[in-house]
C-alpha cells in the first residue's frame, strides 16, 4: 500500500521522498564521467597513427596482451569493448529518464529555451541530441569492435575508414560534444574546481570546456584524415593484416634469398 500511495504522491506515507531518482543521477554521472575520461584515453590511443603505424601497431598489441602472452589475443580487447558496452547502455538508459517524453514536454522546454536564451539551456538541448545520435553511432561501432577486435590495426583501421569515413566524422562529433559538455555539467553539479566565486568558476569552466573540445575535434579530425590516407594507400590489399617494420623486411630479405 505505501508504494501505491508513494506511487501516486510521489511521498511515501511517512511524507518522505524517494532517494531512487537521487541514486539514479549518481549511477549516470559515474558512468558518464567513466566513458568522458575512457574516450579521452582512446583518442590519445587512435591518435598513435600520427606517429607512425608501427606505434600504432604496437599500442593495439599491448591491449592484446602481447606484453603477457607469447601471443597477443584479441579477446581480451572484445571484454573490454563489452564492459564499456555495458556502462554505455546504462548511461543511456539514465539519459533516457530527463528527455522529453511527448510533444508537450518537448514545446514547454522549446519555449523557456527561446524565452530564456541561457547557455546552460542551449547545451542541455546539444548533449540530448548527440546522446540520441550516439546511442546508435556509438552501439555500432562497439559492436564492430566486439565482434572484429583481430582487424585493430593500422591497415584494418585504414580499410574501415575508406568505406565508413562518413560514419565516422558523426560519430567524432557526436563524441567530443556530447563527452565535453557532459563534463563541464558534471563539474557545475557536483562543485568540482568550485572557487570562492561561483560565476568566474563556471566562466572559467566553459573556457576550458571549449578549449577540450577544440583540441579533440582537432586531434579526432587529423587522425581521421591519417587512417584514411593509409586506407587509400593500401585499398589495393584490403583485408590484409598489418606487419611491423622489422618483420616485413626480414620478410623482404627472405623472399630475396630464396
């Protein structure tokens, strides 16, 4: 019966709130701040590529376990890819608790974002949409990496942009501004870097937002543009895996041996 009477006040008999909704926005700020922080760490990973495919290559195998193993095993990167799988979907399915719900809901935030013109406002409504986008953007590219870790190299990086480069420029940024953003709130609701004056704190936390996410759109593009090249160069041999630079000229020297 309390839950029936809590159900239809929103108080339980007591006249007490439900902390549900409080425990809620923790599990979706962890998981958020868990997935800001992993895709800083996978950008700087991808990124390898702009030094050079051999350190690219190498980053990947260490992921692989080639560090422990005699021989790297991918599937240790696809549990990987599955427990941030698992976070992604959680966080979206807190996500999916403060979205409009009807067209209703939809025109009264539509008006006080009109009628308000407040940064905060604006950005609630660009971190909604990219969410959405990457709800679906983001689940399918897991799902190639769960299911394709073997092709994480530079050539198999490079053939997968040639075909999906398009995809992939959404998915960039989808990522960094939804990812940026969502730091930045976390930062404004939790009072982290919080200083004696609230409104220089927030300035100085949307300059800095802004500069993150200038410098990964940067980052996300020119990588973007390497592993394209590498996938241009190498279309002629798609599907094949990559070799680091010793092993192909012992290769090399093998083949003239003989």
């Amino acid at each position: 019966m309390s839950d029936l009477i809590e159900g239809f006040l929103g108080k339980s008999v007591e006249g007490k709130k439900s902390r549900l909704p409080a425990k809620l926005d923790f599990v979706q700020s962890a998981t958020g701040l868990f997935l800001g922080l992993f895709m800083w760490g996978h950008m700087f990973f991808v990124s390898t590529i702009l030094i050079s495919k051999d350190a690219m290559y190498t980053v990947s195998k260490f992921f692989e376990g080639s560090a422990f193993f005699d021989e790297p095993k991918p599937i240790l990167v696809s549990g990987v890819v599955l427990f941030v799988f698992i976070v992604f979907i959680v966080h979206a399915a807190m996500g999916m608790r403060k979205l409009p719900i009807n067209f209703r809901q939809w025109q009264v935030y539509r008006t006080h974002m009109k009628m308000m013109k407040h940064d905060e406002t604006s950005m609630w409504f660009i971190q909604a949409f990219t969410g959405f986008a990457m709800f679906f953007l983001g689940s399918a590219h897991l799902f190639l990496m769960l299911t394709q870790p073997e092709t994480i190299d530079p050539y198999g990086s490079g053939d997968r942009m040639v075909t999906m480069w398009p995809f992939y420029i959404l998915l960039l940024l989808a990522v960094e501004f939804h990812g940026s953003i969502g730091l930045y709130r976390l930062c404004i609701k939790w009072g982290w870097f919080e200083g004696s004056d609230a409104k220089v704190t927030r300035k100085n936390l949307k300059k800095a937002k802004w500069a993150i996410t200038v410098f990964f759109l940067a980052l996300g593009l020119l990588t973007l543009v390497a592993y394209l090249k590498v996938g241009l160069d190498h279309r002629e041999n798609a599907g094949e895996r990559y070799h680091p630079s010793a092993v192909t000229k012992i290769i090399e020297d093998i083949k003239v041996g003989s």
